[in-house]
C-alpha cells in the first residue's frame, strides 16, 4: 500500500509546538495487595479484570466485516499517534502561555521543536498508509477540540494551513472538516471508548490475534507501530 507522506508531513506540522523527551523513572517491583484477616489467617484479596470475547454478528455482510476490519485495524494504528499530538499541544500551550515569548523567541521556539519532532516522528508516520492517515486527522481533532487546519493555522499561519489543506485535498482528506461523533464518525467514536475502558484489546485480539508488540497492555495503553 502506498504511504501517506503527505497526510504525514501534515500530522508533524500539528505535533511541531512540542517535542520533550520523556524522563525514564524505575518501576518498583511488584505491587501492593488487598487482603483480610479471617479466623488467624491472611487471605490475599486481587480483583480479576473482565474478559471481553467477540464473535461475528451475522447481520453483517462479507463487505461490511472487511471494512470493520479494516477500521479496527487502522485505528489501532493511527489511536497512538492522536494520543500524542494531544499530550504534545497541551504541552506547548502551557510554554507558551508562561514564557511571554517575543515574536520572534516564539517563531524559534516553534521552528526548533518542529524539527525535533520530524527526527522522531518522520519514520513511523511514513508507515501510515492514506487510510490511517485519513482517520488520523479525524481522530486528532476528536482529541484536542480543533481540526487540523485550525491547528496549524494557530500556531503556523493561514498561508501555511491553506497550503496543506489543499494538499490534504489531492489525497482525499479534509483538514477542515469536524470531527462528527454521532454520524460519519460514530464506529470511530465506539472504538476510542473501546479503547480507554479496556475492551479494545479483546476486539483486536479476536480478530487479528496478539498484537506484534509482546510488551503491550491488555488495557490499550500502547499499541506497536
């Protein structure tokens, strides 16, 4: 399948006002449990999370499961990306809101970061294809409140958002266009719920197997690229 360069391009303009580096913070070992105390013995008390298992419904086509498919699998794809766009704007929006930056300090300050974020994001980006990139900027706006025109116009200019919305619309996407929750965007919508109250796993799981990341949580914290 092709890759979505240029949908790509447009995902780094929106993570450009932030790239900071992570601390690593050690993990103790283990973990606490609960437990009581009955007739002189100790008993340990842990909570077993729910188990979600999938099975096809017959009321869809053949066609309309390669496209649910296709969907529960670009998601899990493009999810992560959105994620850290939102974390990254909050971010710079803080900076920006305490540094009392000049015109120009900012421009810098934006140029340098958008830099940082082409060398660590460029390589998985260009793994996306046009229909992950496509739900990608779908899933950006559900996350911060804006669409990505609006994004790139605030924190890069109108002639700057115009020129790659226009690209954006050579490739079939629309930069402008909102994010629709009880319409066009409503599978997508069941799936981010999906995902954050733990069941996203299991629908994966039952339809494509593990994940190839062994080190990703049953809970849909991190999905591999």
């Amino acid at each position: 399948m092709k890759t979505n360069l240029t949908i790509a391009a447009t995902v780094l303009y929106l993570l450009a006002p932030l790239c900071m580096q992570a601390q690593t913070v050690k993990q103790p070992e283990g973990y606490l449990m609960g437990y009581i105390v009955e007739n002189g013995d100790t008993l340990f008390v842990a909570s077993i999370p729910d188990l979600y298992v999938y099975n096809r419904n017959n009321k869809k086509s053949d066609r309309e499961w390669r496209e649910y498919y296709r969907t529960v699998h670009n998601f899990a794809r493009a999810y992560p990306f959105a994620l850290q766009a939102r974390e990254r704007i909050d971010r710079a929006d803080s900076i920006l809101e305490v540094s009392n930056f000049t015109p120009r300090e900012r421009e810098r300050f934006l140029e340098k970061t958008e830099r940082d974020l082409y060398a660590e994001f460029e390589a998985p980006l260009r793994k996306l294809t046009f229909s992950q990139g496509r739900i990608l900027l779908r899933l950006i706006d559900r996350e911060i409140g804006q669409t990505p025109y609006a994004v790139v116009k605030s924190y890069r200019g109108g002639l700057t958002a115009s020129f790659w919305q226009g690209v954006a619309r050579i490739f079939g996407a629309d930069m402008k266009k909102p994010y629709d929750k009880y319409g066009e965007d409503i599978l997508l919508e069941e799936l981010v719920r999906m995902y954050h109250d733990g069941r996203f796993y299991y629908l994966y799981f039952s339809l494509f197997g593990p994940p190839k990341d062994p080190n990703i949580s049953p809970y849909g914290t991190r999905w591999a690229n």
